[in-house]
C-alpha cells in the first residue's frame, strides 16, 4: 500500500472513532428502568396493571401537590363554619370538634348532655325526636315568658333550674344523643363541605399534573398486558415513578405510586410496584371526618 493510501486509511479509522466514541460514553452514562405494577384485591391475588400510563418524575408527586397547593389552598374549615346560619354555639361545638359531621356514630358519640342543653340546633332536635318522654319523668318548665321582662330574676332562676334538672334526666340515658341525627338532617352542612373539598381537590390535580409536565416529567410509558414498563436512556439521579388521574383497581383496592428510585450510570434498576409500595391517596390524609 503506498503511503499516502496508507494515510487515508488512518485517517478514515480515527474519524470512524471519533464519531462512535461519545455515543459509547453516553450509553454507559445513562441508566434504564424496568418496572412490573401489580395489584391485589383483599384476600385475593396480585393482577397486573394493564395499559396504565406511567411517569417518571425529578419530584414526588406529594411533593409536587405541595407545591401546587400554594396556588390552589385548600378550603378552611373555620372559615367555612362562620359563613354557616347556625347558633354561634353549634359554630363553637363544629370548631371545638374539627367537624360539620352531623349525623352518624362519631357524632353521636361527640355530643354530651350539656351540649345537647346549651346548642339551640342541638336541643330541638332532641326534643322533637324524644317527644315520647313528655309526662313520663321529663322535666317541665316552670319558667313564663311573661317574666323576662317584668320579673327577670325569677325567669333565670326557674330556667337554670330547668336546664339542671334536663341536664341530668340527659346525663341518666345510655345513648342521649341516639336518633338525634335525624332530626338535624336538613341541617347537615357536611355534604357542602365535601362538595367544596371535593372541587378543591380536582383544581389541586389538575394544577399538580400542570406542574409536573412544565418542570417534573423525564419519560412516560403505558405498561403492557402483563403490567411491564421500563424507561431508558436516563441520566443518573433520584427520581419518582408516579400516576396522574388514573389508578390501578382490582376488587375494592384502588392505588396509585409514588415510588422512589435511584438511577446510576450504567445500571437497570428493577422495580416490583404493588399494594405493599403503593402511596396512601392524597384524599385520605385530609380531616376525613370532618
């Protein structure tokens, strides 16, 4: 071969180099991850999740609901109580409680015989539904209307003395507050209260899954027929596999993940996503019973 043939030769090899090389560095830089999601019902056996769309994100969902929070606040509870047309004694009972919760065992169980004298709302409902003891041992007033302008003193005494006397007949019943429920229910406030948290919640969602596309999302894949799914071509660091507005169902298990995971360079890093490391929803951690 003559020499400058020779050179050519040379020349086309290092080129050839040149060009490979920095595709080989950075096939080794990056990482890949392959994950399986899936879900079992109780008492029953793990599914895949099929055909579900996945993200891999820089931030955790929870952290980035956080964050979303500051543009879309979650409605006050004392807030919401003051603008009610209630007694300023059931307000301070709802406050004193962290609830608007007027019906069912929780709130039976919360209500006391004093509670039940002092609350306007509160004493109705009982009178009305225990109308059957009238005669029967229940108290009854001796105080006049007529007197609370013309004899004001008497008038308070013989209340107080009624109201101590109510007080206890209350206090002798296993369960006072049974059925009292009933009678409050058109003034329940709870179901808008939850039409109200239940509107905040889709605004934060929809203000989360904003955010994580403008700043959050590195890859999304739907997972296959058998729950499978991998993203590749990553550069090192920590990232969080998670799902926005769906979730895995199997039976009466609905979960969704939030799942921490370190990429370093080179490596595949397996994950198996299931009921054990799935993340507790967003809802569950407001005040349920309120």
């Amino acid at each position: 071969m003559k020499p400058k043939s020779c050179f050519r030769a040379v020349a086309l090899f290092l080129g050839t180099v040149t060009i490979l090389l920095p595709v080989h560095i950075a096939a080794q830089s990056t990482g890949r991850i392959e994950f399986t999601a899936r879900v079992a019902p109780t008492g029953g056996q793990p599914e895949p999740v099929r055909q579900l769309t996945f993200y891999l994100l820089r931030k955790s969902i929870e952290d980035i609901r956080a964050e979303a929070l500051q543009a879309a606040p979650a409605p006050e509870l004392d807030k919401f109580i003051d603008a009610l047309a209630v007694s300023p004694g059931l307000k301070a009972w709802m406050k004193k409680n962290h609830s608007v919760r007027l019906y069912g065992e929780e709130f039976i169980k919360s209500v006391t015989p004093d509670d039940i004298v002092d609350i306007p709302e509160f004493f109705k409902a009982y009178m009305t539904h225990n109308e059957a003891y009238r005669g029967a041992g229940f108290p009854e007033p001796k105080f006049k209307e007529k007197d609370r302008d013309s004899n004001p003193e008497k008038f308070n005494d013989e209340k107080e003395q009624y109201q101590a006397a109510v007080r206890k007949f209350i206090a002798a019943a296993p369960n006072p507050a049974e059925g009292m429920d009933l009678e409050l229910v058109g003034l329940n406030p709870y179901a808008k209260w939850e039409s109200l948290q239940g509107k905040q919640r889709r605004l934060l969602e929809t203000r989360a899954y904003q955010l994580a596309e403008e700043r959050y999302v590195v890859a999304r894949t739907d997972s296959d027929l058998d729950g499978r799914g991998s993203f590749a071509g990553i550069a090192p660091g920590n990232y969080w596999i998670g799902m926005f507005g769906s979730e895995a169902i199997s039976g009466d298990v609905h979960l969704h993940w939030d799942y921490h995971v370190t990429v370093r360079p080179g490596q595949t890093v397996q994950v198996m996503l299931s009921n054990l490391n799935a993340a507790k929803p967003s809802y569950e951690a407001q005040n349920s019973n309120n």
